[in-house]
C-alpha cells in the first residue's frame, strides 16, 4: 500500500500538531486550552456547541497524539484515495462528531444515576452537590460536571480504521506482538471487542471507550448509505443506457 501523504491527511496532521503545540505553549501561560475547547458535558455550564468539533483537535499527551496521527497517517491515506478528499472529511468529520454525540449520551446516563442533592450556599441560597466515592462531604454538581471533559481524534481514526475493515478486509498486517499476519477484517474485530470489555471493565480508566465505538457506528453507518446511493446510481445508469 502507498503511504505518501494525501491533501486532506497532511493539512490534518499539521492543525493537530500546531494545536498540541499552542495547547503547551498557552499552558505554560495559565490558559487551559482543553478547559475551553475541549467536549464538556451537555449539561455543564462549560459545555458549547462547537466544542463537537474543536474536541477532536486536542490530546491530552505526547504518546496520545503519536499514535492518533500515526494511525491517521498509516490508514487515513489509503482511505482518503478510496473515498476522494472531499467524502473523506466528511467521514472524518462524522465520525469524529458522532463520537462525541456517543460519549453525551454516555455521559446523560451516568448523569442520571448519580447521587445529588441540594444543600445551603451560605447565603440564604441552596446548591446542587453530589456525593461522590472517596470525599467526606458534598461535591458542587457545577463542579464536578466540568471536569467531564473529552479530547482527542480517537473516535475520527476508529472511524477510519473500521473504514479500512470495510473496503479492505481480506489486507493482512502484522500487528504486535503477533508472529503471523492478520486479515483487516479481524484486526478491526479484536479492537471493538477489546472497547466493548473496557466499557464494563475499564470505565474509571480515563478513556472515552465509547466514543471510540461510536466513531466506528457513525462510520459504518456513513459507508452503508453511501454504498447504496452509489448503487442505487449505478442502477439507474444502466437502465437509462438499455432503454435507449
């Protein structure tokens, strides 16, 4: 497989990268850039609609963005000549907003289950709290909400890679640490499983496992019906040309 950089791929890498760079650099001056561009919860005074999108060009860490731009820069090529460049960001862009959809729908149902009151502000007032595993007294709902915070092109590169499954899925690669190639097909398999375990296993590991599942749905979704308006054109096409 050709590997050399695609228009859409490399102007992604390059706002990735110069975001990670500006979020260090402001970081060292006190501004959190994740704080104000990052997914916050719906319901959090923090959360803002455009954060669906600017969420996905944000890491939380070196090693985080290494191996999302690697990935983008291994499948995402491939994937962009497939599609074309146009049609390839807008699976990016789906995939990565329909991950973020996933994690507030996540999200809104651990919202519910949660242990809330109303206590004294001091003031003659009351505030909303949660009691939370770990902390003697109440937790200000407000609070807590705003640390439910999302980065990250996860969800956009499962999308590509469940993208790679789906048009190639007899490509066999080497992963590690296995000794023996693997069909695209079951490599994509194993990593959705691995995110099914972790949503149950792993849930307080800091991870979006489900945004990462979601970026795959939303992109299986995507090719489906692209599939069939592309046949369903073919189709007509044919009929047109015997019918003359």
């Amino acid at each position: 497989m050709r590997n050399t950089l695609t228009p859409a791929v490399k102007n992604l890498l390059i706002i990735n990268v110069l975001v990670f760079a500006a979020s260090f650099v402001l970081g060292q001056r006190g501004f959190d850039l994740e704080a104000n561009l990052g997914l916050h919860f719906i319901l959090s005074d923090e959360f803002q609609p455009w954060q669906f999108v600017t969420y996905m060009f944000l890491h939380g860490s070196l090693e985080h963005i290494f191996f999302n731009m690697f990935a983008l820069w291994m499948f995402g090529c491939l994937i962009e000549r497939t599609q074309g460049t146009k049609r390839f960001l807008i699976y990016y862009f789906v995939c990565g907003i329909g991950a973020g959809i996933c994690q507030e729908i996540a999200q809104t149902i651990h919202y519910t289950m949660l242990n809330t009151m109303s206590v004294p502000d001091g003031m003659g007032g009351m505030v909303d709290c949660v009691m939370l595993d770990g902390f003697p007294q109440p937790v200000l709902l407000s609070s807590y909400l705003a640390t439910w915070n999302c980065v990250g092109a996860s969800g956009a590169i499962y999308g590509i890679l469940l993208a790679f499954a789906m048009y190639y899925p007899n490509e066999r690669m080497f992963i590690i640490p296995f000794p023996f190639p693997i069909k695209a097909k079951y490599m994509v398999l194993g990593y959705t499983v691995i995110e099914l375990m972790s949503v149950v296993t792993r849930a307080n590991d800091g991870v979006a496992h489900i945004a990462h599942l979601g970026g795959m749905i939303f992109g299986a979704l995507l090719i489906i019906y692209w599939r069939r308006g592309d046949n369903r054109r073919r189709g007509d096409a044919v009929y047109v040309t015997f019918t003359r």
